[in-house]
C-alpha cells in the first residue's frame, strides 16, 4: 500500500489581528502572504500616498476593487487612470500606484520577484516538495500594461468566476455575491501540486478544511471551519480538502490566485486574456 504524504494545514491570515509587514512614510499599511510560486500582498492605501515598486523583474497583477481614482505610473512613460474596479497587469520594472481616495489593493507577485516574497509574513526558503515548482521564467520586457474593467465582464453561469492570466500568475476574480452561500451547494475538492492563496475583500466567510487520513493515525487533523472577516487571506496547500461559502447578508467579494496558470482553465477556455499570451507562454515553458 502506498503511504498518503502528510499534508501541511492551511495558513490563515486576518489583516486587523496582526501588524503590517509593511508601512509607507504616508502611513499606508501592506500585510503580505506568499506560497511556493507567488505572494500576495493586500494594502490599505491612503489618499495621495505612492505605493512603489523598484526594479522588479517580472509583471504583476494590480487589482483594484473600490470606485476610487487609481493612478498607476510605469517608468517607460505609460500612465494608467482607472475610476472603476478593474485588473491590471503592470510591466517589470519600477512603477507607482497612487489613489485619490483611501482605498484597498491589492498585488500579486510570481517568485521571481525576490523581495515582495521576502516580505511575507510566512516566507521561508523551506518548500513543501508536493508543490510543483514555478516553470516560467520572469518576463522583463516592457510590454503594454493591461487594463481589465470588471464592468466588461458580465457574469456568466457557464465560466467559472472572472479568471485572467500572466505569464506565470493566474487569478480569479469571482463576482460580488449578496448573501450567504447555498450551503448544499458547496464545492469540497483538493490539488495535487499546486496551492491557493483566497483573498477575501468584502464580507464574512468560513473556510471548510478537511486533512486526508494517512497510515499513521497520529498524523489526522480534525477538520477545520476556520471563520474570516475581510480583508483575509488563505494559503492552501496540495492535497488539503477545501471549500469556502460566503456567511451573512451584504456583498462578498472573493479571489483566488495560482501560479503558474491553471492548465484546466485554460483549456475549459475560462480565461479571458488567454489569447494574449499564447505565444508567450509557448516560447517561455
């Protein structure tokens, strides 16, 4: 009989009951989680605060889910204007993201870029070897910076959520759900080698966990229903059993980020920039 391999817990982290990992000379706080292949970090920005980034080597993800005037300043001269909750991929390099008005942000990392993952709370060069390694190199060149309004993309039952992708990140963006989850409709499943990072932006959730059993029975967990306000993140790790429901009346918002992009979404033809990267994923795998 082949032995089940023991499986880490999930690592869950609530904004309000920690400090921040980082703090701007304008007061902004930035509280930062990562896995093997990316970090995540959620940031309250304040009004006419600059949120910098320097010499990173790889483009990331900008999501920004508030009404709020955003400012995004990429030093190859591109400057970016959103009023809207959208999704933006900003070039390598330096770049700035100032707002009008407080608001949250959030920003995703591949591996590559050594120092937002060193700024993770959870970071260890220590990897759990279940997790597939990130395969795609950093893309350093200075492409155009992509601007994805949420306003564009109608729900649509038959894809799953709002998913766009990098050359090696992949996130969700799940539309803005209003009271709670059907509780008999809930989506318990694992991963084999990847994990999952779960941002939640807006209202209350409970995430599900369940530990396979292994031969050793001092090695099973209880499962877990771990309650999170917002903002919140959960890093899940292969093999956990997991689903997660929205609780309460009021507006959910939830994202799930992966990396490197999800080979099953893509061929469901669930991503909605996936044309765009056709060639580059096949010339950088």
């Amino acid at each position: 009989m082949t032995a089940v391999p023991v499986v880490r817990a999930a690592f869950v982290d609530e904004m309000d009951s920690r400090r921040a990992d980082r703090f701007t000379s304008g007061g902004s706080r930035t509280w930062s989680v990562c896995g093997r292949n990316f970090a995540v970090a959620v940031t309250e920005l304040r009004a006419d605060d600059d949120l910098v980034e320097h010499d990173l080597p790889d483009e990331y993800m900008l999501l920004l889910p508030d009404e709020v005037t955003v400012v995004v300043t990429h030093d190859s001269g591109q400057i970016v204007t959103v009023t809207e909750p959208s999704l933006l991929i900003v070039p390598a390099g330096n770049s700035v993201v100032r707002a009008q008005a407080p608001t949250t942000v959030v920003r995703v990392f591949a591996a590559h870029a050594e120092e937002p993952m060193q700024r993770a709370t959870n970071y260890t060069d220590q990897h759990d070897p279940a997790v597939a390694p990130l395969v795609t190199r950093a893309r350093s060149d200075t492409a155009p910076m992509q601007v994805h309004c949420m306003s564009d993309v109608p729900d649509d039952p038959s894809r799953l959520g709002r998913i766009f992708r990098g050359t090696s990140l992949m996130v969700n963006w799940f539309p803005t759900r209003v009271g709670p989850r059907d509780t008999e409709t809930l989506t318990p499943h694992s991963h084999a080698d990847f994990e999952q990072m779960s941002v939640t932006l807006e209202g209350d959730f409970v995430h599900h966990f369940r530990s396979p059993w292994t031969p050793r029975m001092s090695e099973w967990r209880d499962d877990q229903h771990v309650g999170v306000g917002s903002p919140s993140m959960a890093l899940i790790p292969p093999n956990l059993v997991h689903t997660t429901r929205w609780v309460g009346e009021g507006d959910h918002m939830l994202i799930d980020v992966f990396a490197p992009p999800r080979e099953d979404f893509l061929a469901n033809g669930w991503v909605l920039n996936a044309d765009g990267y056709r060639a580059v994923a096949d010339d950088r795998r």
